[in-house]
C-alpha cells in the first residue's frame, strides 16, 4: 500500500522549494551581474599547458 504521508510529505517540500526560488528578487535581474563575470572566461591549467605546447611547436618550426 502506498504511503499517502510520505508522498504527500515530498510534494509539499517540492512545492515550497519551487516557491522559494520563484520568488527571489534577483531571479530576473541582469544587472547584479558585475563586469567581472562577464569578462573573458577563465582557464585551467590544461589550456594553458596547450597553449604552451603549440607555441613551442610553431617556434621549433
């Protein structure tokens, strides 16, 4: 038999979630976003290493 409690528990906590996100202020706001995080995006360590590696492969050339 199907627990009414806990599906009803489950979908009720669904629901205030949903409601909580729905009703923040910054939710359609772009311009909270700073300049910064606009800006080029950042690289990791492995695009680094291949950007080095190319330009040793175009020097050795």
């Amino acid at each position: 038999m199907i627990d009414y409690f806990a599906l009803a528990l489950t979908h009720v906590l669904i629901v205030i979630a949903l409601l909580r996100i729905l009703v923040r202020p910054d939710l359609d706001r772009e311009d909270l976003v700073t300049a910064d995080e606009v800006a080029e995006p950042k690289t990791g360590r492995r695009d680094a290493r291949h950007a080095r590696r190319n330009r040793k492969s175009t020097d050795d050339a």
